[in-house]
C-alpha cells in the first residue's frame, strides 16, 4: 500500500477543528492537542525566534534578545543570545 506524501489544501484544513493546532508531518496529518495542558516551544535558529504555545492563552514569541521563562515552572530560564550563539 503506497504512503500519500501530499494532500490538497482543502483536505488539510478539513482534517482538523477550530481551536486545534495541526501541521503535516511525514506525509500524515498530526494534531497538537491544547486540551492536554501541554506548553511547547518552537525554535527557529534561522530566525532567532521562539514561539511559546500555552494551552490557555495567546502564542508568546520571544527574539534572540530575551530571556524565556515559563511562568508555571519557576526555576525554568533559557538566555536566548546564549542559545543562539551556539
């Protein structure tokens, strides 16, 4: 059985629902579920940037120039210009 490796924009946008975050991975269509409580950060190295997702509130981005905390979990601190540098 052949793998689809593309689908038509239509087909992707009536995978998922309204409020859910779903990207195309491997040639599937994969859910980031927000109801699971679960914070993610995306790194961009190209563009020096972080996106911060929160389940309960707006997209957080952070530049090269700041340091990213995750106000639930205190101890957490990432200086973004040393991360960067690498």
């Amino acid at each position: 059985m052949a793998t689809r490796t593309t689908i038509i924009w239509e087909e992707f946008l009536a995978a998922g629902e309204e409020g859910q975050r779903w990207e195309w991975v491997d040639g599937e269509v994969e859910f980031t579920y927000q109801q699971s409580g679960v914070i993610q950060a995306w790194f961009d190295l190209e563009r020096r940037l972080v996106e911060l997702i929160h389940p309960d509130r707006p997209l957080q981005y952070d530049d090269q120039n700041q340091v990213l905390t995750i106000d639930i979990v205190p101890s957490f601190s990432i200086d973004l210009k040393d991360l960067f540098s690498i």
